[in-house]
C-alpha cells in the first residue's frame, strides 16, 4: 500500500490511467442485459483506488471535459440549429419536470428524515449532480441572519452531503438513461439510434468502415462495338436517359486510344469503356455489343470529392434549372448526394440549391477538376485537425462559461461546460456553412469525447471518493440512501413523463433529452457510445442548457423550503 501511495503521489496521472484501463476492462462485461460501460466502471475504479489517498489536479478534470463537451457540441451543432423552435418544446418540458421533481423530492426526504437546510442542500447538488447548488445554497444560507457559527457548520454540512452523494448521482443517472430506460421502452438505443439516423439520411444509406454496396450504383464496364457501329457516342449516351445517366470515356480502335469526341462514330470491334448509373449502364448492354471482361489501357482512375455551391450561377438556382445549364459542363460527372448543414437533400426537379451546399461528384479526375472550377470551393480530405480553429473555439466557451448573470441575490452561469458546448454547436454550425475550414477528423473527434469523458469521470471518482467512502462511515448510510433516492425517482418520475406525456418513442432520443434534463454527463457519454452515431446529442443540448438553469436556482429553493 506505501509502495503504491509512493507511486500515485510522484505521478497521480498513473492513477487516472489506470483507472481507464481497469474501468473500460470491467465495462465490457456483461450480465444479462446490463453491461456498466467504460465511464461508470472507470468511475467505479477511480473511486477504489481513492482510499490509497490521492492527490490530483482539478484543472485536469476542466480540461478533460472542456475538450468532451467541445467536442459533441462540434459534432452536432448544425443538427441542433435546424432542430430549434417549436420541436423543442418536449426538451424544454423535459428540463422543468426534472427540475421539479427533483425539488420535491429533496423536500420530502429532507423533512421526512430531518436533514438541515446544509444536509438537504448538498444532497441536491450530489444526488443531482449540479455542483453549482453548493454556490447558490452556501450563498443563500449566508443570508438566512444565523449567528456565524451556525452558518458555517450549515455551509460545511452542504459540501458533506455533495461528498456522499455525488458518486451514486453520477453512476445512478447511468443506470436509468442506458440499461431501465430501454428495457422500459422496449428497444434499444443502437437500434433507435440508427433509425433516427437514417430518417435523418432522407433514405440514403449510410455505410460503416469497411462497408460498401454489393450493387453499386456507379459502374463501368467494357463492350466491344457489334449493334453500336455507326452511330455516335452522343447518340448512344442520350439512349440512357437522365435517369441512367452514362458517358463514353475511353475507345480504342484496332488496339490503339483515340480521342472522344460526341461526334465521334463508333465502328465495328471498337471497344468502350462506358461509365455511368447502373440502370443505364445494364440498359445500353444489348445496343452496344458484348461485354469484354478486360483490354489493355482501357482501365481509368475515376474518384469522388465534395465541393461547397459557390458559384452564384448555382446557388439559388433549381436542380432542374442547374441540370438545363450544365449539360456540356457535367459530361462524365456524376452527382452521388448533395448535402446541407450535414444533411441530405432529397433531389427532385423543384429543389432549390443554396449557397454552402455540398454536392459529391464521382468520375475521372480531370472531369471533377473542370466542374468543380465553375461549381466553387473544392473540399481536400485531410486527417490533419484545425487547431487554431479549434483552438478558438474552445477559448471562447470557455470565456462565456465565466460570465455570471445575476437574479437578485442568485448568480446565474453556463459554466465552463455550458461555454464550450454553446462554442462546439456554433463552431460545429460554421464549419457546416464554411467547410474549407474548421476541419476535424471523426477519428479525432472520437477521441476527444471518449477520453475527454472518461477522463473527467475518473478524476471526478479520484477526488471524491475517499471522502464519500469515509463519510458514509461516520455518518452512516442513511444520507447516502437518501442521494440515492434523489438520484433515481425524479428520473424515473421524467421518464414516464417523457413516455406518456411527451410521446418520445425513439429510445436514443429520449436517452439524450433525459441525460441533458438532469446534466448527467456521464450518463450522455455512455449513451453516445451505446448510439454509435450523434442522434442523442440534439436533445441533451437543449435540456443540458435549460437543466444547467433551473438546477443551479434549487439552491436556493431547498434552503428556503427545507
């Protein structure tokens, strides 16, 4: 025990490491349908490896979940734009049940098992996990006129009632949103979340690393010229029709590449390359000649790129108006989706495209070079993150999380959480609208929330954990069960709101809105991870700003009503 004590005291990052280590090791078992997840078995290591007696930066824990919250705020911000107004109303509900609930609760146990106004107060900021009750309340307790005394052992009572309940309040949240929540519902939240996402993909499939279509819709293939002979490649390439769109791109004739011209008349045993949509392709088979399955040099380099609408030409402009104005201009280049704000855009005649749309093109490499010229901005993938932009962006959150709005006597704030994510959702939204800039790799991306959470959680359960553990000692265990009825009913009263009040029916979804309405982050990290995908991050930002709101003004509440 000295020797690890030694050990945790020259570099208590080992302990934080560790921590991770032990705890996504432990999360990956699974019994029956529960499985703890990497961020509560992280918290649950950090938390034993506590009692050796560890002393560990708090700035790291800032740093940790500035970069987390950042990080999901970037990823979702122009969802959670375009998600704004009247849909929102169900989160906004969301918040102020919990926030009600939580209350009530607070009350009745605290009268029920007469705990002080101090006691009561910190049960709520633990038992909710809203450390900034402990600030309002502390503040508010100051004002009650007691003798100074009597004041201070009320305001130290807050801090010991944080301490006994926090850890449950941040295991607890993780066990309603992701293991009682979708046995209530009924379905997973993997499962609700890639629904979501492709509602969201307007039909489009989207494929995982590794994953592509067994039938493409993008072919070339090779015929040798029998039925064709004679006519010109204009002819044949109109015979598709725009639905089954194809180009000619490459025709050799007695063993030798000449050039492609529209106007060029094809002869007997050339061969062709045709490129194109497969219907067309597959359509044209009998009117050209037989498939050949190779011929030396008539193999070409076609690849894909995205280009942000500029040009005013464009932008504006309906896809039936664009399609009449470039049909010299999109020869051989093919349109796979065209994107807003990160969405899909159903394509049909009467779609309007705007300005900062991004179409994807595929063909040969020249072909995409002339369009995208005229088009706009051309989008150069790169796994290299922008770091000035990034930087910024968490620098400003950061700034705004230091703001302080008063009510009277009660300080109102984001926080250093609430900043940065409001920066990652507006810096998330302008990157969408201005994508030569900002850029951040999924990989990238992943990492930072993954080990930003993590992180956070176990440094959380490192400087907390032996004084939880030695106050439930002396105190017994009775203010501990306490935190943990605060934790779970006001949940549990929300989300059965939520289910037969509000209708949510998407599990995903409803985890996001749950987890954001009681600002239970690592509950939102272990659902994300459950999702796979950034569905439940729109719902938890509006209810983890409204809850950030109406939690911190408890405080006060409870040590008027206590």
């Amino acid at each position: 025990m000295a020797f690890l004590q030694s050990i945790f005291h020259q570099a208590p990052e080992i302990a934080l490491f560790l921590s991770l280590a032990i705890g996504y090791w432990i999360g990956k078992f699974q019994f029956g349908k529960f499985q703890l997840g990497g961020v509560a078995g992280s918290l649950l290591v950090a938390v034993a490896l506590s009692q050796i007696g560890i002393t560990i930066d708090n700035g790291i824990k800032a740093v940790l979940f500035a970069l987390f919250i950042y990080a999901v705020g970037f990823e979702s911000g122009p969802q959670f734009f375009r998600s704004l107004g009247r849909q929102s109303i169900r989160e906004i509900l969301m918040a102020v049940v919990l926030a009600i609930s939580g209350l009530l609760t607070v009350i009745v146990l605290s009268k029920a098992f007469g705990l002080d106004k101090g006691l009561a107060a910190g049960v709520a900021a633990g038992g909710l996990t809203q450390s900034a009750i402990i600030g309002t309340a502390s503040s508010a307790i100051g004002k009650l006129g007691l003798a100074a005394d009597e004041t201070q052992r009320l305001q130290a009572n807050v801090a010991i009632g944080y301490a006994v309940t926090y850890i449950f309040g941040s295991f607890g949240a993780i066990i309603v949103c992701v293991n009682i929540l979708p046995w209530f519902m009924g379905r997973s939240i993997r499962d609700d979340a890639i629904k979501a996402e492709a509602a969201l993909l307007a039909g489009a499939k989207l494929y995982g690393p590794g994953e592509a279509a067994a039938l493409p819709d993008l072919v070339g293939r090779l015929f040798q010229v029998r039925q064709a002979a004679g006519r010109s490649i204009a002819e044949i390439e109109a015979g598709a029709g725009d639905g089954g769109a194809v180009a000619i791109e490459r025709v050799k004739r007695a063993g030798t590449i000449i050039g492609v011209e529209p106007s060029l008349q094809l002869q007997t045993d050339d061969i062709v390359l045709v490129v194109g949509r497969r219907a067309g392709v597959v359509a044209l088979a009998a009117t050209i000649g037989p498939e050949l399955q190779s011929s030396e040099g008539m193999d070409m380099v076609v690849t894909t790129q995205d280009v942000v609408i500029a040009n005013k030409d464009y932008a504006g402009h309906t896809v039936a108006e664009i399609i009449e104005a470039t049909k010299d201009l999109r020869h051989g280049v093919f349109v796979l989706q065209v994107k807003r704000g990160g969405s899909p855009l159903t394509l049909l005649a009467d779609t309007r495209i705007a300005a900062g749309d991004v179409v994807t093109i595929h063909g040969l490499r020249e072909d995409l070079q002339r369009i995208a010229k005229q088009v706009g901005t051309v989008i150069v993938p790169s796994d290299k993150t922008d770091f000035v932009f990034h930087g910024l962006g968490i620098v400003i959150g950061l700034l705004v999380g230091l703001l302080v709005l008063r009510i009277g006597s009660i300080p109102l704030t984001l926080g250093s959480g609430g900043g940065a994510l409001l920066a990652g959702l507006v810096f998330g939204w302008y990157r969408s609208r201005n994508m030569a800039i900002g850029n951040m790799p999924t990989s990238a991306s992943t990492l930072l929330r993954d080990l930003g959470l993590a992180g956070f959680v176990a440094v959380v359960g490192l400087q907390s954990g032996q004084q939880a553990v030695h106050t439930i000692a002396e105190s017994g265990i009775s203010l501990f069960l306490i935190g943990v009825v605060v934790t779970i009913l006001p949940l549990i009263i929300t989300m059965l709101f939520g289910r037969y009040v509000l209708r949510y029916d998407n599990t995903a979804i409803f985890a996001g809105a749950l987890s954001g309405s009681r600002s239970a982050n690592p509950a939102f990290g272990e659902i994300l991870d459950k999702a796979g995908n950034s569905v439940p991050t729109t719902p938890f930002a509006i209810t983890y700003a409204l809850a950030n709101v109406f939690l911190t003004l408890l405080g006060p509440l409870v040590v008027a009503f206590v």
